[in-house]
C-alpha cells in the first residue's frame, strides 16, 4: 500500500479508536477533522449526505480540544447530526422548506450532550420534508444517494445520518426513530444503530414539532444513534443520556455499565420472519435464515417464537391512531392538509397504519384513550415474551434498499404486492408502539450486493444488556463491511 493508498487520519475508525488516539497523541483533532471535511468533499456529489457544513467552526472546536481546553469522552471526534436536531449556530431546517433559513440560538439536548463530551459536530445530515418518509429527499438540498448503489436509497428518515456514517464521512451521526428512521437507514446502508427505550433520551430541540410552535410529540419519538460498531453506539448511549428538566417525562433509570458479554450457549434467543401478512423479499428471508442457523451452530439456543397476544393488523391500528395523534397534534395550524399529505402524512391509504390514523383524525379524546389502553396490552405481551428469551431477532423492513422512487409507490415482494407503508415500516413500528429498544446490526447481503440487517429487541431500559447479546450475535456473524470505493 502506497501513501497515497492509505486511509486519511481516522477515516472508517470507530469513535472509540479515534478519541483513544486523540488522547494519547498519536494524531491531533485538527487532522482527523480535515481528514473528514476532505472526505465529505470528496464524496458529497455523488452520496450528498451532508447537507449543511459547519468546516470554520468545526475546525475550531478540533484546535481546542488539541489546546487541552475541551475534554470528554468524544474529545476530538468528528460526528454528524441529523437536521432533525437543533445546532447553535448552524442552519437547522427539518428538511421543511419554510425553515430553510432557520439558524437556532440553542442546541437540542442530543447535541448540547455530545458537546460536553467533546465531540466535534462537523455538520447536519439530510433528512425527508419533517423527518415523514423512508427514503430521504427534500426541496432544500435534495436527493440522498445509498453509498453502496447510489441508484438506491439509504432510507429515512435518518437517510443522511446513515449515509454519512457508511462513507466514512462522519465517525457516529444522531438520529431519531418514530417509525424505523434510525432502523430503517442502518439496514440500507449496512451500519448499526440503536433505537433507545421510549423517553430514555430527551428530545428537546427536535423538528417536529416546529421550533416555537409549543406543541411536543411525546410518545414513540426516541434518538438514537447510528455507527459503525457496537462499541461506538454504547459508547455514544453513554453520552446521550442525563437529565433534561425541559423534559420531565423522562426518569432518572440508570444506564449501568455494559455486563459482560454472555457465551453463544448462555443466548436464548427468539426469531421471527413473519409480521402479519406483510411478506419479506428473497434475499431477506435467506440472510435471516443463513443468521438463523450460523447462531445456532455456534451454541446459541434459537427458536422461531414470537408474542402470541401481539395481533396484526391490530397493533399497526393501534400505532396508527396514537402516531397521528401526536404528530397531528404537533402541527402548528399554518399547516393545513395538503401540505401534511405532500410531508408523507395521509390516512388515505387503505393500510393498516392508514386506518388507525383515520379514526383519530375522525375521531375523539376517548379514541385517543382507548387505543392508548390497548398500547399497553402489547408492552405487557412483550415484556412477558422477553422473560422467556433474552432477545428477539426479525427483519428489519420487507426489503434492502429500495431504488429512488415516486413517494408512496407500491412495490412488488415475494409475489405480493405492498403498499409503502407495508413495504418501509412495518417491521419496525411494533417496537415504537411498545416501547422496547432495539439495535440494528448488519447480517448480510442480497445477490444484488445490497446490506440486510436485522432487528434485535431487547427488555425495556434494558439497553446495555441488548447490546451486550448484540455484539455476540454480530461476532458470529461478521457481517460488517465498507461500501467500495470510498478509501479504508
């Protein structure tokens, strides 16, 4: 390898090497950060994942972290962050045109948390008009490309974060979730991610609701963040979580320390590839099966088994009704319908999701209620299930990357036809409905060379177990790899 072959200073490292190098000296913030913009640069035409490049102060806060001024866990290493989440100082739009010059005063309580940590935020990620689709485009800064066939999507509504992360242009990006946003991109792109417990992690400073608008979506919205290993998302969850008296629904539960990492033999693990009616394309069920039996040839114990008291299409009903209700809620009333149904927001569609966002919409307070009371028959099936196993294994959407298409396009899988819904998020909304936290890891990959990951979901509050049993399960099966042609 020439020197002009070798990776640039921290390019493709996790965030744990890149802040142990730091500090040790072997290599100074200011050229691991260069290392990035360089990289970004590099790469923006054709993936265009960074959207809004903060280079002057990103530089900035590299040289006082080299100075000795600015110390943490994260000290000197370059991230992202998804233009859901308020940047002081930094354009920060939700992909939603009316805020395209919208530059706030303060940081979201994600970013002001990895600041004190010391990490380095080069810029803001793109995301779909307010956070509402599963590929990510807007009329701002356009189209995000798969950096693994750029004729793909990298998903959304975290489409950037997972992008940036897979190109090597950021070392970890901070997502949300609140129907697979952070699931949905680790899986196209072939990273990790972690959706956290409801309410483990504040989201003050999220687009939605609109800044000042005083509206708030409390329930199913969680952050998460999106890496390249399973060290750097403990790592980043260590940061992201703490106290928030804006935000009074999330408690004091302790986080703990990672335990360590249990034999294959001690893993009982569930799996499922099956959520209703809604099939899973060719490639997916091979990769889940191949992950299947890879895990039980090296000692863990795995059987297929899923809730019995979780009822479909009833529990997607169900997150349908208290969905709209929260993000209809959190509109300001300057928004008026057609521009909800151009945002992704429509209960026109005769889905599952559609229909329970119809009986809000058409319906009342006790509406509200009652689906809210039915939310927690599927948290009580599915805390009683994981006292039985230890974790539960199932896909993570209907297909890898989709191609860029038209916004609610059907698709054809295994012979049957779904509609974008059912394609995009069907697999993931179980777990906002419920609550539980999940990681995403890597599993393999379709005969089109496009990643397959797999959803692991773990007890609530219990995310440092879960990735303990995660990163057994991603030991076995080894399935983390770069997309070509982006150095490392």
């Amino acid at each position: 390898m020439t020197s002009e072959d070798r990776p640039a200073a921290g390019i493709f490292q996790s965030a744990g090497a890149v802040a142990a190098a730091i500090a040790a000296g072997q290599v100074t913030a200011e050229a691991v950060t260069q290392a990035h913009l360089d990289q970004i640069r590099q790469h923006h035409a054709e993936v265009n994942a960074v959207v809004t490049l903060d280079e002057a102060g990103a530089l900035a806060q590299a040289r006082a972290v080299d100075r000795g001024e600015v110390s943490g866990v994260l000290a000197g290493v370059p991230i992202t962050v998804k233009d859901a989440w308020a940047v002081r100082g930094v354009r920060s739009t939700g992909g939603y045109p009316p805020l395209a010059d919208t530059v706030p005063d303060e940081d979201a309580f994600i970013v002001a948390q990895m600041r004190t940590a010391g990490a380095v935020i080069l810029g803001k990620t793109n995301v779909p008009i307010l956070s509402s689709d599963t590929q990510t485009d807007n009329e701002i800064f356009g189209r995000t490309n798969n950096p693994w066939n750029t004729a793909h999507t990298p998903g959304g509504s975290s489409g950037g974060s997972a992008a940036a992360v897979a190109s090597g242009m950021s070392a970890l990006d901070i997502g949300s979730d609140v129907a697979g946003s952070v699931r949905i991109p680790a899986h196209y792109c072939g990273v990790y991610s972690l959706k956290t417990t409801e309410h483990r992690i504040s989201m003050t400073g999220h687009i939605p609701p609109l800044p000042g608008s005083g509206r708030g979506i409390r329930r199913l919205s969680v952050a998460g963040p999106i890496a390249r290993s399973i060290d750097d998302l403990a790592l980043a969850l260590g940061v992201l979580v703490g106290a928030d008296p804006r935000r009074p629904e999330v408690p004091p539960v302790p986080l703990g320390a990672m335990p360590e990492k249990p034999p294959p033999s001690g893993l009982q693990i569930a799996w499922s590839d099956r959520f209703g009616h809604v099939s899973i394309s060719e490639g997916t069920q091979r990769v889940i099966s191949e992950a299947a039996e890879l895990l039980a040839r090296n000692g863990c114990m795995i059987r297929q088994a899923f809730p019995e008291n979780f009822a479909f299409p009833r529990a997607w009903e169900v997150f349908g009704t208290l969905y709209w209700g929260q993000v209809g809620a959190a509109f300001p009333v300057e928004i008026d319908a057609e521009e909800a149904a151009l945002a992704g927001f429509t209960v026109d569609s005769d889905d599952a999701f559609s229909r329970g966002a119809g009986r809000i919409v058409n319906g009342s307070l006790r509406t509200y209620q009652d689906a809210s009371l039915e939310r927690d028959g599927y948290v009580m099936a599915l805390d009683a299930f994981l006292e039985t196993w230890d974790v539960l294994i199932c896909p993570v959407a209907a297909t890898p990357a989709i191609p860029h298409m038209p916004h609610m396009s059907s698709v054809m899988v295994a012979g049957q036809r779904l509609n974008y819904f059912e394609r995009g998020t069907y697999y993931c909304i179980p777990f906002n409905l419920t609550g539980h936290p999940v990681v995403v890891i890597p599993a393999g990959f379709d005969d089109d060379g496009l990643p397959i990951g797999l959803q692991i979901v773990g007890k609530r509050w219990g995310e440092m177990p879960l990735l303990a049993a995660a990163s057994v399960i991603d030991g076995i099966l080894s399935a983390y790899r770069q997309p070509p042609g982006f150095g490392g």
